[in-house]
C-alpha cells in the first residue's frame, strides 16, 4: 500500500481541485482520497511526496492511430510492412506514456490489438491501449486508396480500413472485428482530408449499412465512433445509434439537438488540422490534403467552438498517427487549443482530455481519480490549472501506481 500527497488535486470529474490532498493506493487502484487530514496513512504505506505540485488524472487520447508511420504521404502507409510499422507504433506507445497518456484510444489501424496485447502482459511499456483495429470504409470512402488500382486496394494486403458495401457486409464485418477482441467499431461515415478523391462534406454508408454496425457492436456492449464531418453524415450516424463523432467539421444546430438527443461525445481533432494547415506543406502532405485542411479548418474551429457553447462533451482526441509534424508525444496539443482557441478553461480541458475522453472507451475505471480506479495519474511542477501548456511537461507518471 501507499500513498501520494499532492499539493493540489484535480480529480477529473470537474469537482472543485482539492489542496493539500491524498491519494490512498493499493494495487494498482485508488482506496480512498480526499483532504490529507481526512484521509488516514497506515503505518505501513510508503509515502510519495508530491506535495509541491499538481496532480491530474493520467491523460487519455480518445482518438489516435496506432499506424506507426513516419511519412505524410498516404502512399507510403501500404507500401511498408506491418511489421516495421509495429515497431515503430512500439517507441510511439512508450513515448505517449512518457508525455503522460496513460490510456489511448487507437480509432483504427492494424497495430493496435497486438500492442495491446503486448503492453497488457507487461512485455512493453504503453497506456492502456482501448482499438478498434482496422476501421471500416465504403468502396471510395474515406478509408479506401483511391490511388491504387481496384484489385490491389480490396485485397487484405497493405492496411488501411477493410472496404465493406452493403448492410450484410458491415455486419459480418464487424462480427470479424468483435472476433478479432476490439474494444469499439470505427466507421467513416464521410469523406476526408486525406483521402484523394472524396470530399469532407460527402455522406458516405447508407443508413442500413450504419444500423448494421451499431447492432452488431451495441449486442457486445461496445461502441461504434464514425469519421464524420459533414453535417448530413454527422446527422445520420448519430440517428443511426453511433456513439461518437471523430471531427464535426460542419456540425449545425440539427446536429447539436441531435447530440442533445443522443448523448454522443464529439471528438474534434483540432491538432491534426491545425498541424496540416501551419506545418503539412513542410513534411510532404499531399496538395489534396493542404487544399481540403485549408478549406475547413476555420469551419471546424467555428464549429468547436459552437459545440462547446451549446454544452455538447468534448473530449481530447488529436488524430495523430506517427510522422512529424503529427507525432505522438505532443498530443496534450489538443487541450492548449481548446483553451487557446475554442475558449475552455484550463480545468475545463483537463476533464475534456481525462473524465471526458474515458466516455468514450468500454471502461468505468479509468479517466477519474476516484475510489476504485486504477492509479493512472500526471504530476506537474508548474500548474496546468494556471497554464495549460505546462501539461507537456509532466514531473512524474503513474499507471496502475507504478512510477513510470
Ligand atoms: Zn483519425
């Protein structure tokens, strides 16, 4: 057993920080916390001192991918091998831990379930790892390589989403996922970005074919998250039982009622759109991309911001994926521009990326510093209540207790 004295709490929950406060530790998992003088140390516990700073819980990204890739060009992501990928999506969990993600949630990429793994059985270090495995597109959908001929680009080789059409196929498809032991579904029910030949405000998958996903994950208890960032594909995934939308670039007023309605979580990604637009063109993203990024990136912030007036739940999501300028490690990114540019408070997008982001992963123990969840948490020297860039400095990590 032990215990950790902080000189300033923040539990997550958005509850008003506690100073001078403990965090009683057995385990792995919190027995007790509150004010030091209410909560008791045995004799036996061993103290750890941080009472000097402030303590957060561990950070979660609720959308990144795993892909480990160190190019921008699309290209490139098919032509290396799964295995070097892996590898390097190795040094990438490390590193994540490290800046203070001390859960992810990996909305697509191949990677992801043995990393898991492999962080699970303790063989590497790593967050606790919550993936969809691969996602799932329509034929000329986002998630399709629109660059390669037909044959090559449905054929399992090579990553990228698995290609389904029809409502049948969506729902095998899915089973295959749930088979595979993914903690959620990802879909993309709109075009993108980085895709060549469709457009952000493009629908993409029919409402039978959406349906056929949501019942197939909701029959195991799992969520399904849909790429969606125009208003009519945000619309039907949400009417069709999707649990969180990933960008949001056009949500208008039917969307916030709908989010009202349904109590999704909106997972913006300001940080890969702000990276594109200041740094793309240096690190090779293709011009499609840098047009389309430049062409949305005012309406996506605009519609954060309308989001986040209307009371929708944000969480800290960055969509990066490996590369500079996306690389992970600075992804506490995220809560700087919520503060910065969409108008949150520094506590406000500590719970975005803590409380709020564990919304949207198959889990009630973690994102909160409450009795009965693992002891995942930040220190800081330089409170992030004060300045929130000071959360990518972190003085010390703890998973599961264990000083990382
Ligand atoms: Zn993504």
């Amino acid at each position: 057993m032990e215990y950790i004295d902080c000189g300033t709490l923040v539990d997550g929950t958005g509850k008003q920080p506690i100073s001078d406060a403990r965090i009683l530790v057995e385990d792995g998992r919190i027995v007790e916390v509150g004010p030091a003088e209410a909560v008791a140390a045995p004799d036996d516990a061993e103290r750890i001192d941080h009472a000097g700073e402030t303590v957060i819980p561990g950070l979660i990204d609720a959308h990144l991918h795993l892909k480990g890739s160190r190019s921008m060009e699309p290209f490139d992501w098919i032509r290396e091998s799964t295995e070097l990928a892996t590898a390097r999506a190795t040094a990438d969990v490390r590193t994540l831990l490290e800046a203070g993600f001390t859960a992810v949630r990996d909305v697509g990429s191949e990677a992801g379930l043995p990393i898991r793994r492999a962080v699970d059985d303790g063989t590497i270090p790593g967050p606790r790892v919550f993936t969809s495995g691969s996602s799932f597109s329509q034929t000329a959908g986002h998630g399709d390589r629109h660059y390669l001929p037909y044959e090559w680009a449905t054929s399992d080789e090579g990553g990228g989403s698995q290609i389904v059409d029809g409502a049948d196929e969506c729902r095998k498809g899915a089973r295959e996922r749930i088979r595979e032991g993914a903690d959620l579904v990802k879909i993309m029910t709109t075009g993108g970005v980085l895709s060549e030949k469709d457009a952000p405000s493009q629908s993409q998958f029919t409402d039978a074919e959406i349906r056929a996903f949501t019942e197939e994950a909701h029959r195991v208890g799992i969520p399904v998250a849909s790429h969606a960032q125009g208003a009519p594909g945000i619309k039907a995934a949400l009417e069709n039982g999707v649990d969180t939308i990933e960008h949001g670039f056009y949500i208008d007023q039917e969307c916030l009622d709908l989010f009202e309605e349904t109590g999704a979580v909106f997972v913006p990604t300001l940080s890969i759109m702000h990276r594109l637009v200041e740094r793309g063109e240096e690190f090779g993203v293709p011009e499609y991309g840098l047009r389309k990024a430049r062409e949305a990136s005012e309406a996506h912030f605009e519609a954060t911001r309308r989001a986040y007036e209307a009371g929708v739940a944000i969480a800290l999501g960055t969509d990066f994926l490996g590369p500079e300028p996306v690389a992970h490690g600075e992804n506490a990114l995220e809560a700087e521009l919520f503060v910065e540019e969409i108008g949150m408070s520094e506590h406000e997008a500590i719970v975005a990326g803590t409380a709020t982001a564990a919304e949207t992963v198959p889990a009630d123990d973690v994102g909160t510093l409450t009795a009965g969840n693992y002891a995942d948490l930040v220190a800081f020297a330089d409170s992030p209540l004060s300045d929130i860039s000071t959360l990518h400095e972190p003085a010390a990590v703890y998973k599961g207790g264990e000083r990382v």
